[in-house]
C-alpha cells in the first residue's frame, strides 16, 4: 500500500470509526423510558431486582450491538455485490438471499414449526437456511454455462430468483391467518429488539468470516471493477476471487437477515455515501462502510424508538424514509 | 336494496290476485292486503339463507336462533360445531364471491372494510350486513342489531341481556380485589421476546381484561394493539402477563415459552410466577362467548375470588 493510500486510509478509519463508536456508546443511553445509569451499572445491586440494569443490558444494549453488526455486514456486503456485479444499483438483497431468508422465515410462521437448535429459535434458523438455499441455486446456475461465474448470469438469476421467492412468500401468506400475517408483515419490516445476545452471538463467527474473507477482497474488488479480462491480465485469480466475493457477502446478508429481517437501504447507500466522501478504492470504501453502516444503522434505531414514545418505529421504515429520499438525490445529482 | 325491490314486486303480485278473490269488498281488500303485506315483510325479512365471513357473527347468528339458515361460513369458522359441514367461502381477505353467488342467499354478513365485496354483491342484488370490529360493548350492539335485521330481535334481546348480566356477574366477582398491572400478549415469536403483540387501551381484549379485574399496562396507548419492545415491557413493569392463544401447545414445548420470559427477570410478573397461558378460542373471538372468556381471564387473574 504506498503512502497516500495509508494516509487517507487511516484518516477515513479514524473518521468513521470515531463515529461508529460514538453512535455504540451512546445508543444506549437513549430509549422511550429514562433510567438511571449510576444505577443501571451498579454492581453491588442484584441483577434481577434492577430494572435500570435490565433496560440497560437486556433490552438497549443488545438491540445496539445487534444494530451495529448488522449495519456494518449490510453496508459492506452492498460494497462487494457493487463490485462484484460491476453494477452501482446492486444491494445485498439483489441476489435472491433476502428473498430466500424471507421464504423460510414465512414458512415456520405460517406452519407453527418450533423446533429449535442449540437454542436458537426457528425464525432464525430458517431465514439463515432459507438464504443459504437461495445462494446455491443462484451460485449454480451462474456456474452452469461458463465454468467460471457470469455476473449477467448472476444478475438475471438472482433477480428471477427474488420473484419467483416473493411469488412462493404469497403464495404461503395466502394460507397464513390474521395474526401470523401481522408477524409476517412485520418480520419483513425487519426489526433489531433482540432481546437477548443469543442471536447475535450465534451470527458472529459467520460474519467474522465474512469479514476476514472482505479484507482479503479490496484489492481484487479494485481490479474486477476495470472488468473480468483486464483483471486477469493484472495476475488475478478471478474466478477465485468472483467466487470469494459472492459467498463471502451473501453469507455476511443471510447472517444479517437472520438477526433482524431484511432491513432495506443500509447496503446501498452507505456504500454511495461512502464513495462520495472517499473515492472508489475499495482498500478504504470497504472499511469505512463497514463502520459508517454500524453507526447509520444504530442511529436509525435510535430514532425509531424514540421519536414516538412508547409506541416504537420499525427501524426498517426509519432506514427507508431516510434512505430513499437521500438514494433518490443521489441518483438524480449523478445522473 | 335487492330485498327491498324484490319485496316490492312480490308484494305487489300478490295484492293484484288478492283483488281477484275478494274483488267484492273493497275494504276487506285494503285491509287483507295490508295484513299480507306485513307477514310477507316479516317473512322476507327473515332471511333464509345466510352466509357469515366473520366466526363472531356465525356465533351471534347460532345464539339468537339463526343458525339453521346460516348457509356457509368463513375459513376460520370453529364454532358452534355444526358450522363443520358447511361451506367455507373465504374469509376478510379472500372472499370467494362465485361460490357465495352459487350458494344463493339472501343475507352475507362481511366486514365493513369489504368494500369491494359490498359493492359486487350490491351488483347482484344480494344483501349485506357489515360487521364492525369494536370493543365489549359493541359485542351487545351487534348482536341487538343482527337480530333486528334477521327478524329475530327478541332472542337478540335475550342473548344481549345474558351477556351482560354474565359480565356483571364477574365484573361483581372480582369487585374490590386489587386490579393486576397485566400485559396481555396475543402474539409474538417463538421462544424469543420478539415481536410481542401485545392489547393497547382500546378493544374488545382490553374491555375483557378490565370487566375481568386487571388493569391494562399500556392503557395510556389508546389503540388496540402495540408492539412492545423489551425495553417497554420492562419499564411498565406488569404484574401478571397473560399469553392469550387460539391453540393450546404440548406441556414441555408451554413450559419453554413461559420460561422465555425469564430473560426479563426484573418484571414482577416474572418474578412472582404470574406468566399464564391461556389457549382457548373464547378468549379471541368477540361472539357471544365473551362471558366466558372473561372469566377464564378473571380466574387467571385472581383464582381466589372463583374457590
């Protein structure tokens, strides 16, 4: 890496980490009740008598981790999909594996399955199944044709993909009742009250993976943006480097998904925003969407469970209502 | 409409033989045509067959002795069990209009939002009474209003008055214990504190929970339903939680999801053992067997008050 790239690298990780670490600290501190902080982390007070505590550690601070791994998996994996698809438009979603979360997650509402593993309830389980059956059948028929991965093949497959999901998803709403199409509706919303660490917890190493296989990519995501062909030419491996790219972020979606549903617009305009404040070289876009996604997402929960007390926002409608007006000027100032 | 015009014209063809008969007397006419007039009203007001897309009105219809003209039901109809064998013909979201056009009748109860449906079945001259969804009370205007439009108003009376004089009864029961803080929850994710629906301080639920002797957590949110986040249900702190449930779940897999609550170790309710689990339709549908819901609520809540 020569020097001004470090530079502007450490300067754009100082920035955005700043921020994400701020919004992580004080995210927290704000909710529709007010509790004492002195007494939320006072040790000397039983755990279970505490409510402050309990608001503080069962309900804020989970919501706001989950938040923050979620936004930042969201932001990041919208970086590679662009990259990877050569295509300013593509989202993490693109590729069928929120389309595909969703089709397992309607399923267990609709069929009442429960049965759990190690723990961890069903929804998630079939929302992280679900996309992971999206991602194969998409990987295969990208695959079929031409050894290597087609991102056109890639593209019009996952898009097929995503309506042919969200056909089946009414297709099984049709069968569902009043109350679990209300919980539907609601899953699709996407929403972070975890309530609890399990979740997060048991989406962590995937996305730790995903994000080890991430920094391994910036280099290879700058050259596949000059194109396939001319990457080769520049002693790239890029049928390893497509296939990297593609499991790594779709993992990092479903793993996301599993945890708070589809939540829209972090994966695309994060990394616009980013771009326009960094430049196009993914050593330091990837990064700083990472963490400028953590702390966007975090700050959006923030809003949605305070700006009509005790009545919470879904945070997806936060994120949206922000998000596309912002993605609209973008395109439009663009174009 | 259709009924009215319908009405009309049979009226009018029977009046016109009854000059043929009794041509002579011109008074004798007037007031035996007048006389015709009103049983062929009352008789065609009496519908003779009926659908219901809506369980609380089937239910209403069987209490106040008009089941043996309910046709067909919706998709979600359970009771009584003679809807069993009837047709089902959709519910609020997917009404199918061939078949309740097939089934000829001359009443469809739908819910008021069924504007679509209204207006096709207007079209085919079929006549309709929109249900309301509403609290406790509109339960009893129901029923009075049904059986004023099946001609069956004095058994709607009678079904009314019992009802209220069945939530009196509870509501004098549970008189002067301490009223329960209650989060009365009617959804939420399996085995997660997730996406808990739970009533809000308006709605035929919450009018249950007060005739029952509890007092509603989120009373302050005038609305039927609210979405309560952990963060939420913590600081309101309830002092029972009442899971409220169309079907029941096998022992252990019951066992798992009160523990679930757990998790929010410092809600009283928690503490005190006070999470129920009621699986029981009454408690959900707002028909006539309200009375007995709420007292399956008021024996949660206070099982002392029913030794």
């Amino acid at each position: 890496m020569n020097p001004p790239v470090r530079r502007r690298l450490l300067v754009a990780l100082g920035g955005f980490g700043a921020l994400a670490a701020a919004a992580i600290v004080l995210a927290p501190l704000a909710g529709s009740t007010s509790i004492d902080l002195r007494r939320a982390l006072n040790p000397s007070l039983p755990f279970a008598d505490n409510v402050d505590a309990q608001i503080f550690f069962v309900a804020r601070l989970p919501r706001t981790l989950a938040g923050a791994l979620v936004g930042a998996a969201l932001a990041a994996a919208g970086v590679v999909f662009q990259g990877l698809l050569r295509n300013p438009l593509a989202t993490p979603f693109t590729l069928g594996v929120s389309a595909g979360a969703a089709l397992g997650a309607m399923l267990v509402i609709t069929t009442g399955w429960t049965a759990a593993w190690s723990g961890l309830p069903a929804i998630p389980l079939a929302s992280f199944a679900g996309s992971t059956g999206a991602v194969a059948i998409v990987y295969a028929l990208a695959r079929a044709r031409h050894g290597g991965l087609s991102t056109h093949v890639l593209l019009l497959a996952g898009v097929t993909l995503n309506a042919f999901f969200s056909a089946l998803i009414l297709f099984v709403q049709y069968f569902a009742d009043y109350a679990d199409l209300y919980r539907m509706l609601r899953w699709l919303v996407g929403d972070l009250d975890v309530a609890s660490y399990q979740p997060i917890a048991a989406a962590a190493p995937l996305l730790a993976v995903a994000f080890g296989v991430f920094a391994w990519l910036a280099r290879p995501l700058n050259l596949l943006s000059l194109g396939p062909d001319a990457a080769g030419t520049r002693g790239i491996d890029v049928r390893t480097a497509q296939r990297a790219a593609f499991f790594s972020a779709s993992v990092a979606t479903g793993a996301a998904v599993s945890v708070a549903g589809p939540i829209g617009f972090v994966g695309i305009i994060i990394p616009h925003l980013v771009r326009l404040m960094v430049g196009a070289d993914h050593r330091i876009v990837l990064p700083s969407s990472a963490l400028f996604g953590a702390a966007f997402l975090v700050g959006c929960d923030v809003v949605a469970r305070t700006l009509m007390p005790p009545v919470e926002v879904p945070v997806g409608v936060i994120t949206a209502i922000l998000g596309g007006p912002f993605f609209l000027w973008l395109l439009v100032r663009r174009g | 409409m259709g009924i009215l015009t319908g009405l009309g014209a049979r009226g009018s063809g029977l009046g016109s033989s009854g000059i043929g008969v009794w041509g002579r007397s011109g008074q004798a006419l007037v007031v035996l045509a007048a006389l015709l007039a009103v049983s062929i009203a009352t008789a065609q007001e009496r519908p003779a067959r009926i659908i219901s897309l809506i369980p609380a009105v089937t239910e209403m219809l069987f209490a106040i002795g008009a089941g043996g003209s309910v046709v067909a039901v919706s998709s979600f109809d359970t009771y009584p069990p003679q809807v069993r064998d009837l047709e089902r013909v959709g519910a609020l979201l997917d009404p199918d209009l061939e078949r309740i056009l097939a089934l000829k009748p001359d009443l469809v109860a739908i819910y008021a939002s069924q504007t679509d449906l209204a207006r096709q079945l207007e079209r085919a001259g079929i006549a309709t009474y929109e249900y309301r969804h509403g609290g406790l009370k509109d339960v009893l205007t129901t029923i009075r209003g049904l059986g004023a439009r099946v001609s069956r108003g004095q058994e709607a009376a009678r079904a009314a008055a019992e009802i209220d004089a069945g939530l009196d009864r509870i509501r004098r029961r549970v008189d002067g214990r301490p009223r329960p803080k209650t989060l009365l929850v009617f959804g939420r994710e399996a085995l997660a504190i997730r996406g808990v629906y739970a009533s809000g301080g308006a709605g035929f639920l919450n009018d249950m929970l007060i005739a029952a002797g509890g007092e509603n957590v989120f009373a302050d949110v005038r609305r039927e339903s609210v979405q309560a986040a952990s963060e939420l249900i913590l600081a309101r702190r309830p002092e029972v939680i009442l899971e409220l449930r169309a079907e029941g779940l096998p022992g252990d897999r019951r066992r798992a999801e009160i523990d679930v609550w757990r998790r929010l170790s410092s809600v009283p309710a928690v503490r005190a053992n006070r999470v129920y689990f009621i699986a029981d339709p009454r408690t959900v549908v707002p028909g006539p067997r309200v009375v007995e819901g709420t007292e399956l609520i008021a024996r949660a809540l206070h099982p002392e008050a029913f030794e």
